[in-house]
C-alpha cells in the first residue's frame, strides 16, 4: 500500500478506543471485581455487604457500574465468515481482544498513565487519562478519513479506463469499485495461465488479466479486504489490497499484497 497503511488502518480504528471511553448508549452493565481491584479509584468502587449465613468472601462483592459499551448482533451463526458472529462469547472477546490491541499503538506518554490496560479495554480510566486519549485519537480519526477519501477518489478515477467499469451498469447490486472492495471476503484466489480468478463473498469472481504479484505478504484466500487502492501505471494497472485475518484468539492483524495487471473484469460478462 503507497498510502494506506498498517499504521492509517489502526488510526481510524481507534473509533473502538473513542466508543469505549465516550460511550453514548444509556445502557449500564455491573463489572464485578471477585480477585482485586487494583486500578480502581476508591469513589468509584462500590460494595455490598450482606450477613447471610456464608463464608466472608461470599458476603462481600465489588464491583462498578459502567456505560455498557459493548455492542452485540441480533443473532449468530457458526457458518458465517465472520468469526465474531459466531457466538456471543466471539463476540465479545473480538472487541475486547482488539480494543487492548488497539491501546498498545498509543504513545507512550499517555500509556504511561493508564493503571490497568485491560480496564481501559473496557472503558474505565481516570479522567485525566480518558481526556488525553480521547484528544490523541480524535485528530487521529479524523486525519486518517481525510487521507482515506482522497485515496477512494483516486482509485475511482483509476478504474475508468477498466472492462470493469463497463459491467458494473449490468450488475445487480455492486456499482463501482469501492462497493467491490467494502469489506469483502476473499474466498477464493485461482491463476489461470497469466490472468488471476478472485472469487468475493463466494458469489462474484473477478479475474486480473496479465497479472504479475508485486508483494504478497500473506495469502489472500479466505481474508477480508479491509483497504484497497488502485493505481494506473503507465499502460497497466496496480491494485493494492490491506488484508485482514483473525486468529485463534479472534485478535485482528494485517498484510499487504499488490498485483500489477491489464485489466479487470467479472468473469462470464465480459
């Protein structure tokens, strides 16, 4: 990728850091504390204490009531692409394990200061702290939109000279390029001779004629494009993808990987 990167696509993810620390939903949740509660300032933490007939530990729980901020789907499926979806608990841990990733690309003056990363995950932090990050990641966010549209604008001038284009007035649902590419799966890459099949979603395959692979970080099949870009370079064409892949612990990374190429077209309308 020429312009966006790594490091843009985690500036614009910090929207995950900004939900969790400015919450706008109504909703609270109890977070209960059963093996200390380091990180937690006194005014905050409450405490219940009951004499039933139980042991000490069993009498006493404590625990905060926050901003509920984490959001769910409606309903789950273990077949879908999408890992997160495939039950509550994915669900969860998918924002919580990529929230504390997310915080390790703060600077680390302001890390510095953050008690307990994994409640910061949550949405807990001194004042202090939350005003720091939310004025870090607002320029952040925002810098990072900018720099995002004018690369889609470019790309989209790009793509007038393709076959491609063409088609897109014949197809039902997809109208240009950056619906093509908006968080689209991979399903599946195939060379045939010199052209390159790329299956999408499972349902539309496009094919890259003439293709060469510039860079290839990883292999692109089964991975969501998470950014592209796409370059016309004298007589061919560049596409740029930022892929991502979720691992076993549901936490979020990315690679890079670029074809030079003629042409692009769906396959079986050309």
């Amino acid at each position: 990728m020429k312009i966006l990167t790594k490091e843009l696509r985690n500036n614009i993810d910090f929207q995950e850091i900004q939900c969790a620390l400015n919450s706008v939903e109504k909703r609270t949740m109890p977070i209960f504390f059963l093996n200390g509660d380091e990180g937690i300032e006194n005014s905050d933490m409450r405490i219940v204490r009951t004499q039933f007939n139980m042991s000490d530990k069993e009498n006493e729980l404590k625990f905060l009531i926050m901003p509920a901020t984490f959001t769910f789907f409606m309903g789950y499926d273990e077949n879908a692409f999408e890992k997160e979806m495939h039950s509550p608990e994915n669900d969860f841990l998918s924002q919580y394990v990529n929230r504390l990733r997310l915080i390790q690309y703060l600077p680390e003056e302001i890390l510095s200061k953050v008690k307990d990363k994994r409640l910061l995950a949550i949405g807990y932090a001194d004042q202090k702290v939350k005003n720091a990050i939310q004025s870090y990641t607002k320029i952040k966010i925002n810098n990072a939109y900018k720099i995002l549209e004018r690369s889609l604008q470019s790309s989209l001038k790009a793509s007038v000279g393709l076959t491609i284009k063409n088609q897109f007035e014949k197809h039902s649902y997809i109208y240009s390029i950056e619906e093509l590419f908006d968080e689209t799966y991979i399903t599946n890459v195939c060379k045939k001779g010199n052209d390159l099949y790329i299956e999408l979603d499972g349902e539309n395959t496009i094919v890259l004629s003439e293709v060469e692979t510039l860079e290839e970080e990883i292999d692109p099949q089964n991975t969501e494009i998470s950014l592209f870009e796409l370059y016309k370079v004298k007589q061919d064409y560049e596409l740029h993808f930022l892929l991502k892949v979720i691992d076993d612990n549901l936490a979020e990374s990315f690679h890079y990987v670029t074809y030079k190429f003629k042409d692009m077209y769906f396959h079986y309308m050309k």
